[in-house]
C-alpha cells in the first residue's frame, strides 16, 4: 500500500474546502486542543484559503486531474510491473482511502495476510509520515482482519535512494549555476521538539541537527540536512553553492529560514543563476509546481535574478521505481533493515 497526502477532488471551492478541512483538523497538523483547532481552521483558515487554494490548484490541474494523483498512479503502474505482489494506493486526505485501497488489494488477491505500507515521505514529521502511518494502522485495524504489517522506514539516508535522487538532478547541473536551493516542507519548530524523543535535544542548542543523539532518529531537520549533505557529496556540489530552505510556512515559530524570503535575498548575494530541488517530496505537487516553479521563479526573478531552474521530484523516474520495487521484493532480505 503506497501512501501518500491527498489532493482535493478538484478545483471547485467546495471540494478545495472539503479538503482543507480534513487536511487541517488532523491533531498531527494543527496540533492544538480540538475546539480551538476547529474555531481555527473552520471559522478562518478555511473560509479564507479555499478560494485562494483552488485559484492555486487551478494553475497545475491537468486533463487527468491532479498532478499529485496522476503521478502516484503513474509511479504504481510502474512498480505494479516489477513486484511480486498487489498494488495500491491510498491517500492520507480525500481519494483514493485507505479503505479503498484494502479493497483494491483484496480485489488483485483475496488471500492477503500481510501488507506492506510504504508511506512516500523520505524524511520524518509528525504531521506527514507519523499521521499517514497511524491513520492506515486504524483504517486496518477497523477491517478486523489481522494482517501482519511492516511498514518502510523514512529513507532519507538510503543510499539506493540517494542514488535516485542524485542521478534526477544531473540533468539540470549542466547548465550554468550560482547555487543549488534545497527548499523543504516546513515545520512549526514545536513539532519537533514534541518528536525529540530525549525532551531535550531539539532546538536546546544552535548546532544540535550536528550533535549525535538518538532525537535524530524521529527529527525532520536533521534528516533533511543529511539528504543534502548525502546527495551534494554524490553530485561533486562544492558547499558553498548549496542552500537550504524551508517552504509552505502557516504562521509563526516556523523553522527558518523561509524560502521565500531566501530567493528574495539571494540576487543581492550576488547568487542569479539558481537550481531549485524540492526533496521532502518524491511526487510534484501543489507545493512544488506552483509555490516553487511558478511563485519561487516569480520571486527570484523579480528581484534580479537571472536564471531559475526547478529539478522535479522522482515522480516515475525508472530508477527510483526500480529502487522501490527493490525495498518491496526484499523487504525480508536485502533491504530488511528498511521496514519496521
């Protein structure tokens, strides 16, 4: 079972709504007491982002629908040719469920006693990899059915992986560059304190993603950091020319720096050739192809840069697909120590 976030069913108000509303009470996401949650985003986050979300939505909707959906869909037929088992896919929001999905595998195999959950987040968060884990978990368990569950482990470090993503971006390291950004998802930085699971590492120092501890286990920004690291290392990317950034903030105490005030401020550093990758994501998105191809380039540009050019995610890259399709065939051998 892939598992992914979830796109509105389209670009019409109510089904953008419909969406965020879903999307935001998630106590992984919005992690304040219900009642306050729900005044929140129901009485003024929504009612004010919808319009503006489908607006945004609109600008990346293809014939087939959204690209987040298509390409999930995609990346399955794709791995459907190379594994020895069923399929499907479920989204944490909206469609496709986790029920649907059961249903789907159930209908390829009607024998099934175990399940391979793979969540398509390579780094940890509470409020993408930790809720699509837990919602599929009561999902299953509301079938009654006892399956034996193994689920992948964030691979922000495996070096198949690694290889993958290295190998996407050569093509656009051929052209001339003053910077490569690395723009990841953002955190409320509370977030991360919650999943320090010491109660005393995260953010108690300014070096601490440097600092060995057992937090880094369960802490984004580390992660984060060493995919750069990892992937820039493959590449032969001198240091100096490598960013890091954090995206799609809603507020406050957000981790920074912030991606939008960094491709501001980067023509002033003299930085006007810029290549933009968006890894904490391995399907384009909302959050890639409009935020970051269409208003980052907007951003950069208007400031006085020169070039902007955005690396996709893997999407179906083959050797991504054939990396997966490696995790899934030898869960019980080779890449053992991917599933928990």
């Amino acid at each position: 079972m892939i598992l992914n976030l979830g796109s509105p069913d389209s670009t019409a108000v109510p089904d953008v709504r419909r969406y965020l509303n879903q999307f935001l009470m998630d106590e992984r996401v919005i992690d304040y007491p219900y009642l306050f949650r729900l005044m929140l985003v129901r009485g003024i986050i929504t009612p004010f982002r919808a319009p503006k979300s489908a607006e945004a939505y609109k600008t990346i909707w293809t014939e087939k629908g959204s690209p987040l959906k298509v390409i999930t869909d995609d990346f399955k037929k794709a791995l459907s040719t190379k594994v020895q088992m069923p399929v499907a896919v479920a989204m944490r929001y909206a469609n496709p469920t986790t029920e649907a999905a059961l249903q789907e595998l159930e209908k390829q195999d009607k024998n099934i006693d175990e399940l391979l959950v793979a969540p398509m987040y390579p780094h940890f968060a509470m409020s993408s990899y930790e809720t699509a884990i837990e919602h599929a978990k009561a999902a299953i368990e509301a079938t009654g059915k006892k399956y034996k569950l193994s689920i992948l482990k964030p691979f922000y470090s495996e070096p198949a992986y690694i290889s993958a993503l290295a190998e996407s971006m050569k093509p656009y390291l051929k052209q001339p560059y003053d910077a490569v950004l690395f723009s990841y998802h953002g955190l409320p930085i509370r977030h991360l304190q919650k999943s320090d699971p010491t109660n005393t590492h995260c953010y108690a120092s300014g070096d601490c993603c440097e600092i060995k501890s057992a937090a880094w286990d369960l802490c984004y920004k580390h992660q984060v950091k060493e995919t750069t690291k990892l992937v820039t290392e493959k590449l032969g990317i001198e240091t100096d020319k490598v960013k890091i950034s954090f995206q799609s903030r809603l507020g406050s105490g957000w981790v920074q720096p912030f991606t939008d005030v960094v491709l501001q401020e980067l023509p002033k550093q003299g930085i006007k050739k810029l290549l933009v990758i968006c890894p904490a994501f391995v399907a384009d998105c909302l959050e890639t192809l409009e935020e970051i191809k269409v208003r980052g380039n907007e951003i950069f540009m208007g400031n006085g840069g020169e070039t902007f050019e955005y690396a996709p995610c893997l999407n179906t890259q083959p050797q991504w697909v054939n990396t997966f399709a490696d995790y899934c065939n030898n869960y019980n051998n080779t890449y053992q120590y991917m599933w928990q």
